[in-house]
C-alpha cells in the first residue's frame, strides 16, 4: 500500500483492511464481483487521502479520515444506493470538502467541483454575504438531506448539532452582557462622580453604537458553522471548523475588550479639564487626542 515514496504502517493497512472487511460484511446481498470493485474504489480513495500530501499520514489522521468515511454500515449502504439510480438530491456525499453540497451542485451542472467552491469563497468576501452564503449552505444541506430521508448519508446527530450551538449561543450571550454590564457601569460611575451626562468625544465610545452589530455577526457567522462543525464533514475539516469557531469567539472577545477600553479612555479624555494639573497625565492625553 502506499504511493510514492510514502507508505502506511503495518497498523495503518490492517486498521484499514478491518474497515474494509466490515464494509464488505454488510454488502452481502451485492454479487461477488461489484462487492470487489466497489471496495478496491473505497481501498483506493482511502489511500488517496492518505499520502496525498506526500507525508506519512498520523494515526489520529487515519481515525478521522474512517470516521469521516461513517461507519461501516452506512458506508455499505451508499455503496448499495449506488448500484441504483442517484437518488435526487444536490448532495455529492463521496466527494465533499465539507457536507457535499458545491461538489453536488456541480454535478447537478456538470461543471467543475472546484469552480462551484470557488466561487462560493469569492462571493464570501463580498461585505455581509458570508452569513447568509453560511445559513443558505446549512438549509440547503438540511432540506437535501431530510429531503432524501439520510437515505446513502451518515446520519445527522440532532441532540450534538443542539448542544454545540446552544455552547455558542451562552458563550456570545455571556460575552455581549459582560461588555454591556461594563458600559453601563462606566456611564453610571462617570454621573456618580461628575454629575453630568457621558459625552463620549470623537469615536472613543464606538462599542456603544456597535454592541448589538457586532453581537449579531457573531452569531450570524458563529451559529452556522457550530452547526456544520457538528455535522459529518468530511474528516479534513472537522477539526478545523471547530477552531475557526473558536478562533472566531477569541477575536470577538478581543473586540469587545478594546472597546470596553476605548470607553474608559473616552472618559478620560472628556473630563480631562477637571483634573488636576499632573506633566505625565498631560502627555498621556495629548498621546490620546
């Protein structure tokens, strides 16, 4: 096994050929013959997989791409639905980077795979299209796949997609009240002390303006991939879509900590005639306006 000059360890083509075997077990009502064919395709696929970046392959790596691959149950019947008539869905299972949807377009159009996932990254960075690219692949996705009944798919763990976008859902809530409940207290300390109404100068008091924009995008973004995150992609990107969420909840904390800051000095700024006459704190001023 192997191609190239990379080879699979002696664990790694036995952990494959057990897979293979309990395919085979539940192809029982195929004959001899497609039986083979059909696991020489998956053996070859597999290994594709594996040595295509001219690297050996990690065990974690093998188990993922498998798991990616569905049991061997589900994996024997979507080479039985083969054998029959494509069932009429856009999804393209065997040939997806994340849940087979462009791949399933694109054979719908007989066009290139690639050019569908293309374009659809173009049109992402088209201002305030990601999320709704993000929310329209997931419907997509949910209706083709309930539309079919699952029927040659791995099966969609409803209670996982739930529980990961309910953590995402708490983790945003929690985050956007903390940055409130710090900008309320700055406006009510600053009529404590001051006994007049915060005026934030220039820009420095944006993240009251933006609380809600940016709490929206987080979620907007945020939900849709939790979702796709816990859905059966493709081995290659599970792992991934689960830290671009995290990565994506890191800068959205990040933002609302630089603007919890900016309001602080916003309101140093704005009283900054009513403080005494201090060298370093006049520098620090002039640094700030």
């Amino acid at each position: 096994m192997g191609r190239g000059n990379v080879e699979l360890t002696e664990g790694q083509q036995r952990r494959i050929a057990r897979y293979l075997r309990e395919v085979g077990e539940h192809l029982h009502d195929l004959p001899g013959d497609q039986r083979e064919r059909a696991l020489s395709r998956l053996n070859e696929r597999i290994e594709r997989e594996l040595t295509r970046t001219g690297d050996p392959a990690g065990d974690e790596f093998l188990d993922r791409l498998l798991a990616g691959y569905g049991t061997p149950a589900s994996q024997a019947l979507r080479i039985a639905d083969a054998q029959d008539p494509e069932p009429a869905t856009f999804l393209a299972w065997n040939n997806r980077l994340w849940l087979g949807v462009c791949a399933g377009i694109a054979r719908h159009f007989n066009l290139d795979p690639t050019v569908v996932r293309v374009l659809a990254v173009l049109l992402g960075f088209i201002p305030f299209v990601l999320p709704l690219l993000l929310w329209a692949y997931l419907g997509f996705f949910v209706y083709e796949y309930y539309t079919v009944q699952g029927r040659g798919l791995d099966r969609v763990d409803a209670f996982k997609v739930l529980r990961s976008g309910g953590a995402l859902l708490g983790i945003a809530i929690l985050l956007h009240a903390v940055a409130r409940f710090f900008l309320f207290f700055i406006d009510y300390a600053h009529v404590q002390l001051m006994r007049t109404k915060l005026v934030y100068p220039a820009d420095w008091g944006w993240l009251t303006e933006y609380t809600g924009t940016l709490f929206f995008f987080a979620l907007a973004l945020g939900v849709p991939l939790t979702a796709i995150a816990a859905m059966p992609v493709s081995a290659n990107w599970s792992g991934t879509l689960r830290k671009t969420v995290q990565a994506g909840l890191a800068i959205y904390a990040v933002l609302l900590c630089l603007g919890v800051a900016c309001a602080i000095v916003g309101v140093v700024l704005a009283n900054a005639g009513q403080m005494p006459d201090t060298p370093g704190l006049d520098a620090i001023l002039d640094l700030a306006r």
